[in-house]
C-alpha cells in the first residue's frame, strides 16, 4: 500500500512540476504569476501585523514573541547544559 501511495505521490509531484513548467513559459504570465504571489505574501505580512496588534490590545502574546520566548528557552538550556558539563569535570 505505501509503495502505491509513494508512486501517485511522485506522479502527482512530476505532473504538477510540469504543468507549472507549462504555465511559466510565457513570460507574460510568469510575471502576472510573480506580482499574484508577492500580493499575497504582502498581504499575508500584514495580517499578520495586524492580527500581532489585536492581540497585543487584548493583553495576548503574539506568534512572534512566541518565537522569541522559544529561542531564549533554547539558548537557556544550552548554557545550563554547558554549566553542568562544566561542573561534571570538576567534580
């Protein structure tokens, strides 16, 4: 089962490849294509920022400060890791 799952993927993956290889040669198009995905990803941005302000009135953390929180966790741990390798040596 997981061999037929695994070759539709891949036929899947090869015939999307194509297609989007067919839709791109036009230069015109592949332009219209690049202005669409960066409006979208514009927007998407600034949702986001807005969505960070509602939050933020509302006395909520936002994503990004999650993000932040997370790597200082990350970084915490690394040099509490490296005290107690340190203290493992001396004693």
């Amino acid at each position: 089962m997981k061999g037929i799952l695994s070759d539709l993927r891949g036929r899947a993956l090869e015939l999307g490849g194509k297609a989007v290889g067919k839709l791109l040669e036009d230069p015109v198009r592949a332009e219209r294509v690049a202005a669409a995905v960066g409006a979208v990803q514009h927007g998407k941005k600034r949702v986001e920022v807005a969505q960070g302000q509602v939050l933020n009135a509302m006395g909520f953390a936002h994503a990004g400060e999650y993000k932040e929180l997370r790597r200082r966790i990350s970084a915490a741990r690394r040099q509490a890791q490296a005290i107690l390798e340190k203290l493992e040596r001396l004693g």
